[in-house]
C-alpha cells in the first residue's frame, strides 16, 4: 500500500488543493475516475453550457431587434457546429490538464471509482493508498427521480445533452430550475419546440417571486411552461418519441406531452455514496451531502470536505474559494471560518438572472427592520436607448446600519451588474452607500443598480 501526503478526491475545485500542494513540495494521490479531469465545471456544467447558450443569446437580440429599428433575418443555425466547438474547447482544455498531472512526478494519478475501506485508507481497482490528509471534492452527479417508466426509454441529463449530433425538432423539459431553464433557453433558441414541466409553483424557486414569475412571463413567448405538475410516467413510443403524462397538483387532471427528446433536469445528488465515506470515520447528512463545520472539516480529524460534496452553494466559484479555505486551514498557522453570505450566482436565461445573499422573506426572518428598493431598466437611459427591456433590480437593506442583505437583479448583463452589489458586501461594514456615493458614468447600465439603491423603503 501506498502512502501520500495528500489525497484528493475529485479534481474540480480539488485541483487547486493538488496544485498548491505540489508546490510546496508534498506528494499528492489525485483519485479522479476520468478520463477528463477538470469537473463538473468543466466536462458537464459551466463552460460547454454557455458556449451553447451564448449563441441562443445572439438568436434572441436578433429576434428582439426590430424594436429598436433595425430588421434582421436568421438565415440558418449550425447546430453542429456550435455543439463541435463547445465540445472541442471542453477537449482541449481536458486534455492539457491532463498531461500537466500526468508529466508532474509529484502527482499520482488514480484513475478510477475510488472508496474508502478503512481509516483515511481507499481502494481504487486493485490498488490501495493511504494519506495523511485527505480531501474530498468528489462533487454531484445528475439526480433521475423515481418516475415510472423512466428506466426503459432514453433520456438525456445535463451531462448526456452535450453529446447531441442533431437538434431535436421538440424536447420536454423535467424541471424548471437553473439547469432546466438555461437548456429551454438554449434550445428554443436552436429552433426547437420546447415544454418544460415544474412540479413547483414557480420557476428558479430559489430567486425572489417577482423574478420567478418575469421569468416564466418572458419565457412564455418563446415555449410551453407548466408548474404545478408532476411528472408521474414517461414512455418511448415506436418511432423513438418519448410521452410524459403529467399530473397537475391541484386538480389530479392527467396531461400527456410527445417530443422527440426528453431532458430530466430535476437536481443533482452527492458523489459521497460511493466513496462510502463511513469506513473513514466520515459522517453523512440525510441526502448524502458530507457533513463539515465552519471550517470544512469533516467529522474526522485532517479531512476536509468541500464543492458540491456539501450541501452548501453548488457553484464553481463558491467551490474554488472553499478549496482555499481547506488549504489554509489544513496548513496555516490559525484556522479561518468560511463565509458564503456573499456568494453571488447566475442563471444564463433570456432574460439573464442574478443573486446575492438573502431574499426578501429570509431578511424578515432574520431582521426585525429592513428596506427594499427597486428600479427598473426601463426607467434609466440606457434602458430606453436598449428598446426598454423588460427587468428590474431588488435590493434589500438592514434598516438601521444600511448593511446590504441581497440583491437580484432580471435583465441584460445581470450576472455582470451583481458584482457591484457583491463587492460592497464584501468591503468593509458592507453598508450600500459606497454605490450610491460613488460616479457611475451616465447612461451605463449600472445605473439601474445605483439607483435601486436610491429607491429604498421601509417594509413590514
């Protein structure tokens, strides 16, 4: 058996842990099943997604134009070549990773489906290792909920999409969260008919109601939506179409739905079953996420657990500065909390969302005074100079300290005009005023979020 200094488990976020343990001279057991390196980010999530749904985008501002006077015409749509070139990047990018980890004499990988068998002790094939320090980045995998049927027909998941060689001429969605609705996005964009099909009341149930609802409004004039039903049975006809019989929860009426294709996209589940985390001392919560503290550290001594492996934000950037954290404590001199009230995130729907902190209901629950201002792209200049897109900013505010609580934002460029909100949270007292105190230039778009600011009022 083979003894390291470290273990990493998973090499998303995990690789930032290799990286800097490689520099400082320590040998490292990278246990990555592959063949691509890189995670969820990489091979399955965040880059190949927008590389498809940036030219959904571009479809969209062409369809819009009209209204702010220009006519233009799409003459065609190269589905193959946008999903070529997406999967060329993800390829490419795998790849020089790969032989950076391979040519690395410091870094051993493992490449398979690795378990724990015993104290800080794993087994991957018929090899066995040990480490001093282990982490776990292990991640999430797509969730496939019990619906009757779905075992016998072919379906795609977040991960399978991306292997498409022909766009379908209609798809049935599963799920309308951020994953569901950036794919509806994408392939309404694409040409195709598309349903998607909610068990909530809301679509993007997490973001604020009035966000929510903008959303589906939008998202309306482009494809069908149901919330409130459940999908209770799919099948595959002979032709290859698969059917959806969907109940709707309040009146129990059974509806079907035929498309071509069909995309589950109800969540994702922990990695952690099958690590088998318990045979190291590793304890697990409910849904299978692994349990840590303030500090990342599991219920074991001198292993760390970060990324989508907890149940805290699913996010690449979340899980990049949880992996600095782990690294500072599990070699600095002092330990250091991790602070997540702050972490921003973005759904790259038509139109695009973004958040930070709390909504509106958790900061009542949570203050007993608080201030909420709006504004909306319409009522700044270059909204009118944009056609007046349909979108607003909502902010949230302690009343007595102006400590900035949340802020969404629906519209164009969102997930870039968050950051505003998300630096000042991050900057001293996190008060507001540095944005309303500050020069914005005149007419920019980030006007919207100064003015929200300047909108504020008392809520009960």
């Amino acid at each position: 058996m083979e003894r390291f200094d470290v273990i990493v488990i998973g090499s998303g976020s995990g690789m930032i842990v290799t990286s800097s343990a490689v520099e400082n001279g320590l040998r490292v057991a990278l246990v990555e099943k592959g063949p691509p390196l890189g995670g969820t980010c990489l091979n399955w999530g965040c880059i190949p997604s927008k590389m498809l749904i940036y030219p959904a985008d571009v479809v969209a501002m062409i369809q819009e134009a009209e209204k702010i006077g220009v006519k233009a015409k799409i003459e065609s749509i190269d589905f193959k070549k946008i999903m070529h070139r997406m999967r060329h990047l993800v390829t490419e990018e795998t790849q020089g990773m790969a032989l950076g980890v391979q040519e690395d004499p410091n870094i051993e990988w493992f490449k398979g489906l690795g378990e724990f068998v015993a104290d800080y002790t794993m087994k991957i094939g018929d090899k066995k290792i040990k480490g001093d320090k282990i982490f776990i980045a292990s991640g999430a995998r797509p969730f496939i909920p019990p619906i009757k049927g779905i075992d016998g027909i072919s379906y795609l998941t977040n991960e399978t999409v991306l292997e498409l060689e022909e766009l379908p001429k209609s798809i049935v969605i599963i799920g309308g969260g951020y994953i569901g609705c950036e794919y509806a996005h994408f392939f309404a964009g694409m040409g195709s008919e598309v349903t998607v099909v909610e068990l909530g009341s809301k679509l993007v149930p997490a973001e604020e109601p009035e966000v929510s609802d903008l959303l589906k409004t939008e998202m309306e004039k482009r494809m069908k939506i149901l919330t409130n039903h459940q999908v209770v049975e799919a099948k595959q006809q002979k032709d290859g179409a698969k059917t959806v019989a969907a109940k709707d929860t309040a009146s129990g009426q059974i509806k079907e739905f035929s498309a071509e294709a069909l995309l589950v996209a109800v969540g994702r589940k922990p990695n952690s079953d099958l690590l088998k985390p318990e045979k190291t001392g590793v304890e697990v919560d409910k849904k299978g996420f692994i349990k840590v503290n303030d500090y990342l550290e599991t219920t074991k001594k001198n292993i760390w657990a970060f990324g989508d492996a907890i149940d805290k934000q699913m996010f690449r950037h979340a899980a990049n500065y949880e992996a600095q954290i782990v690294l500072h404590n599990a070699f600095g001199e002092h330990k250091v909390p991790v602070h997540l009230d702050a972490t921003p995130h973005a759904v790259f729907t038509h139109p695009q969302i973004a958040s930070v902190g709390l909504t509106e209901a958790d900061a009542k629950k949570e203050f007993k005074k608080i201030l909420v201002g709006y504004y909306y792209y319409k009522e700044t200049a270059k909204g009118s100079a944009m056609g007046d897109p349909e979108g607003f900013v909502k902010v949230i505010v302690h009343h007595d300290t102006g400590k900035i609580l949340g802020g969404h934002i629906i519209g164009p460029f969102a997930p870039e005009l968050i950051q505003e909100i998300v630096n000042a949270m991050n900057y001293g007292d996190g008060a507001y005023a540095p944005i309303i105190r500050a020069m914005h230039i005149h007419p920019a778009a980030t006007e919207v979020v100064k003015w929200s600011f300047g909108n504020l009022r008392h809520v009960e």
